[in-house]
C-alpha cells in the first residue's frame, strides 16, 4: 500500500538521531494515532546545517521524517518554512489516504523546531 | 518466506484443494437438481456437513453453511434478536469481539436494542460473575467469542453456557480462531449457535458455517430459494463447502499433534523473546490462548514499522487484527486489557502455523531483535524510558 519511495525512505531513514546543541527543537504529535515526532536544526548564517529527527510512529511517519529532513537540508529559514505538508507527500510519490496526516507531522515538526530557534534567537538578542 | 500470520488467513491445503477441484468443472451440477449431476453435487455436500458437524460434535441437520464468519455471525445474533425482540431488547456481548459481532451489535445498538459489552481482565478472559450481574429478564441473547483473534485468549465458554441455560438465554460462540486448534465441542460448551470459517483451517476463503442446536429457531437475514433450511438461500458454493469439509476433516484427525505442535513453537518463541529483549512483554493469558496465538508488545516502538522491517526480512506477522491495520486506532482489544494507548500501539502478533518450522524460530527471534533494536534508536519514547 506503500510506494517503493515511502518504503525506500523507511527501510533507509536519513539523519536519524539527536542534535546535542541543536538550535530549534520541535515536537508534535498526533492524538488520534498517538504518533510522536521531534526534529532538531542547527542553524548557521540563516541556513539549516544539520538536521535530525526522532520518530515514535508507522511507516509512513519515518518515511516522512526523514524525507523532510532531507527537503530542509541546507535551505535557508524561509524556505524551510515553505516546505508544505502536501510538499512532503508529494516528493515521497504520495501517501495512502488515512496516512496523510503523517506528512502533516513531519511537515508541523520541522515548523515547530524553526519556531523553537527563532524563540531563542529573539531571547538572546 | 516465512508466514506468521495464520489468524488473518492460511494457505489452502494441497488435498483440500484437490478435493475441491473436481467440482468446478467436472461435478458442476446444482444441488438442488434431480439429475445425476445435481445429486453428485448434493452428495458432495451432505457429506461434507457430516464432517464440519463432526469436528465439533454436532449432528449433521444443525450445520448450515454460510459465505464465512462474518455471516455466520450475522445470521446468528440478528436472527435471534428479530425474533425474539418482544421477549425483551437486551443483547450480552464482550468487548474485544471481532468486528463481525462487534459492529453487527453496534448496529442492532441504533435499532433499538441495548447492548452489554462486558469487559476483560488484564490477561483477557471475562469473568462469569459480570455476566451473572449483567443478565436481566430483557436479555435475550448472549454472544461471547470462542478465542480472539488478536490476543488469543480462550474464553470460558462451558461455564458462559452454563449460565445462559440455567437463564433460557440464548448463547452464540464466535469459533472462527478456535475450530481446528483446540478441542471444540458444541455439546461440552453449552452454547446453542456456533460460527466456523473455513479459511482459518487450511481450507478457502468465502466459506463458513453456522451450528444452530435443533430446536433454536432463528429469523432468516436474506430471503430467495429456501436453501440451507430458508436461513442461508442462494445456491450452494460446492466446492467451497467441499474445501470446508476436507479442512475440517484433516484438522479433526491432526488435531492433538498439531497443538503440540505449534504449543512447542509458541512457548519458545515467547521464551526467547521476552528473555532476549528489554522491556518486552506477552498481551494476554500466557496459557489459556491458542496453540498458535503470540501477541508482544515492546516499550517505545510502534507495531506498524516493526511489521514493515519483519517484512522487508521475508517475515509475515500483523500488528493486531488484519482489519485494525486500516485504521489508525489502537485496538480496541488491548485497550480492553487496560493498557496505556502507546503501548496499545506497540504489539505484534505472530500466529502460527503447522508449515511453520522450529529451525525458522531463531531467525525470527533474531529478526525481531534486530528491528526493534533499529527502531527503538529512532524512537524518542525510548530515549525517554531510559532515563
Ligand atoms: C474471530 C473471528 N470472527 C470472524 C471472522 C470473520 O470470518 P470471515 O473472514 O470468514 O468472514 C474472523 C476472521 O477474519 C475472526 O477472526
Ligand atoms: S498513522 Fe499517525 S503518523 Fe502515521
């Protein structure tokens, strides 16, 4: 019920694990499916430098942390934030109807982990 | 591969598909004609009855054959209830049926029936004295599963019986995961209407009965041609049913040593597993469950994923039911046994079957390692439960 990409991206997660200083760190989970993400930025000069994910979740929720972890890689903040839920589902050659919400995790994951380090940003200054 | 999911489904048995095959084309007469081939067909089918009634100590006119559990249990609860609606509008079920009680009951629930759902123990077994409480004179059918499909618990179906006839209610057994794996004996367990599939013994799908004790009478469902007693019209799937009763034959005559059998492999199984891996655990009564039944649950990791990885290492297993994988909520049967939503969505079920071999033990123990070793790094509930 997968495409080959999800399982691809599944079997072979990308930038899994923990940023230890990272500079945004970001949470969500969905109550429904009881599914829990975090991703971790380190941010340089504006521009995504690192990036790493921890997932709780179905396949499809691993399949699209770690695709949105590779779609943020490098990009500058604004267009991190760019990157939409439908983009997620999209470069993953789309997902299974009931499994749509877990682009939504990945893609509400990475905002919240910007959030997190424009937060601190701004305490700093 | 190696297939651990015989609770969904299991393969077809070479000699029952041989003995199916003769009447596709060959024997394809109707059964209720008068020429030969007709009667070769009845023939077929009369025997075939005498088998499924044997495999649970039944006589031959109580056995009517059905498209497969699903109906059976259909025919057999709202058959009830419609006739008996003006004795009263109570229906005693438990709460981790399958679907096909569960939600035929949810059903009767908005046309003006009330429903008990009785609830488990940890370990997954009603306890007969809620039973005892929850009867009243509005009661009018109580149906309880034989085994579950998820967790393989057996329910103590004797004593529920005992207790509907001292309560002239009428009692209804789910027997689809416990026909052909454990002793079934309709006589022994008091129950009145029993449902059986055929592809959970080796035989095919779209294939059931329904044992219905002489005497109960039920309201038929569907209505056409007055097959199977008027309860089940439509003409007959000959070789559907022929397949059903080979099933059940060989399964009646492999019946002891195959327990012992898949008993073997089971315990080792949860033996090595529940020893080799932290935080662990087996979902259900550790002895009162199907021969074949394994359901874990592992701190951290989700059961879909962990199905995913078994997969891609050439292994079949299932998070819960075959039909709970459609849904995103956990399963209403291991929320029965009051555990906590994230743990609820951490099982796996491996059920097994008589091609199973103890030589794939190992490697599926160490499959199981392995992915939820993988899956727990990426997990940030397991960073949590260390610390
Ligand atoms: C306990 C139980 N009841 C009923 C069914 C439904 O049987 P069938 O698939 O033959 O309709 C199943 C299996 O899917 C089952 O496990
Ligand atoms: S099912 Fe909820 S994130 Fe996939």
């Amino acid at each position: 019920m997968y495409s080959e990409k999800v399982m691809e991206h599944f079997s072979n997660p990308r930038n899994v694990g923990e940023i230890e200083d990272a500079d945004g760190v970001g949470t969500v989970g969905n109550p429904v499916c009881g599914d829990l993400m975090t991703i971790y930025i380190k941010v340089k000069d504006n521009i995504i430098e690192d990036i790493k994910f921890k997932t709780f979740g179905c396949g499809a929720a691993i399949a699209t942390s770690s695709m949105v972890t590779e779609m943020a890689m490098g990009k500058t903040i604004e267009e991190a934030l760019k990157i939409s839920r439908n983009d997620v589902a999209n470069e993953l050659e789309g997902l299974p109807p009931v499994k749509m919400h877990c682009s939504n995790l990945a893609a509400d994951a990475l905002k919240a982990a910007i959030d997190d380090y424009k937060k601190k940003l701004t305490a700093k200054e | 591969m190696i297939y651990m999911d015989h609770s969904a489904t299991s393969p077809v048995d070479i000699e029952v598909l041989n003995a199916m095959e003769p009447y596709f084309v060959d024997s394809y007469g109707n059964a209720s004609t008068l020429y030969s081939l007709g009667r070769e067909a009845r023939r077929a089918m009369e025997s075939s009855r005498e088998k499924v009634a044997s495999i649970i100590g039944a006589n031959t006119d109580e056995i009517i054959f059905t498209s497969g559990g699903t109906e059976s249990d259909n025919i057999a609860i709202k058959g009830i209830v419609y006739r008996f609606r003006r004795r009263g509008n109570n229906i005693i079920t438990s709460n981790i049926e399958h679907p096909a009680v569960d939600e035929t009951c949810k059903y009767l629930e908005k046309n003006g029936f009330e429903v008990t759902y009785l609830p488990v123990g940890k370990d997954g077994i009603v306890n007969t004295s809620d039973l005892e409480d929850a009867i009243s004179d509005k009661t009018i059918l109580i149906t309880i599963m034989h085994a579950n499909n998820e967790i393989g618990t057996i329910q103590p179906i004797r004593e529920i019986g005992e207790i509907a006839r001292e309560n002239k209610i009428y009692f209804h057994t789910d027997a689809v995961q416990s026909v052909g794996k454990i002793p079934v004996n309709v006589e022994e367990l008091n129950v009145d209407m029993l449902s059986l599939s055929a592809h959970k013994l080796y035989g095919p799908k779209g294939i059931g009965a329904l044992y219905i004790k002489k005497g109960v009478n039920v309201e038929p469902i569907i209505h056409g041609g007055g097959h199977e007693k008027g309860i089940r019209p439509g003409t007959e799937n000959v070789a559907g049913i022929v397949g059903l009763g080979k099933a059940c034959e060989i399964a009646e005559n492999n019946l002891e040593e195959e327990a012992q059998y898949l008993t073997t492999m089971r315990d080792e199984l949860i033996r090595r597993v529940l020893s080799e891996i932290d935080e662990s655990y087996l979902n259900g009564h550790p002895t009162k469950r199907l021969p074949n039944n394994i359901n874990f649950r592992f701190t951290g990791i989700e059961g879909e994923s962990l199905v995913l990885h078994l997969d891609s290492k050439n292994i079949a297993s299932s998070t819960g039911s075959a039909c709970s994988s459609k849904k995103l909520e956990a399963s209403h049967v291991l929320m029965a046994l009051g555990l906590e939503e994230v743990q609820a969505h951490g099982s796996l079920r491996l059920t097994l079957g008589k091609e199973n071999k103890v030589e794939d033990i190992n490697y599926v123990v160490e499959s199981i390692k392995d992915a939820v070793d993988t899956l727990r790094k990426m997990s940030p509930l397991w960073c949590q439960a260390e610390v």
